[in-house]
C-alpha cells in the first residue's frame, strides 16, 4: 500500500476538505461557496504533498545510484 496511497490521499483529502466547507457553509448559510474553496485547498494540499514526496524520494535514488557523484 506505500505507494498507492497517493491515489487514496487524492480522493480523501478534497472529500474531507469539502465535508468541512459544507458543514460550515449550512452553518453560516453561504452555500457553496465553502465547500468549493476547502475542497480545491484539500486537493491542491494532497497534490503538494504527493509532488513533493516524489521529488524527495527521486533525490534520494539519484544520490544513491551508480552515476552520482561521490567525493
């Protein structure tokens, strides 16, 4: 499961987001508009988090392969 969880953070996080904006959106009574903006913010964080990850494990495999440079 270690690297399929990218695809679960990307339908969770913007779920979950949203859940929240709804709940507040019924609250203050702005409907949608929450639930658009948390949802968005929960997507654009899980794909921050993915992008990230993945540059950091490339940097990772590139300083431990053959054809970097060692001193």
């Amino acid at each position: 499961m270690h690297k399929s969880h990218g695809s679960f953070e990307l339908v969770v996080s913007p779920l979950l987001f949203a859940l929240v904006g709804y709940g507040l959106d019924r609250w203050i009574g702005t409907t949608p508009w929450l639930t658009v903006v948390f949802a968005v913010v929960g997507l654009g964080g899980a794909v921050a988090k993915i992008y990230y990850t993945y540059d950091l494990e490339m940097q990772a495999h590139d300083a431990e392969g053959p054809w970097a440079k060692r001193s």
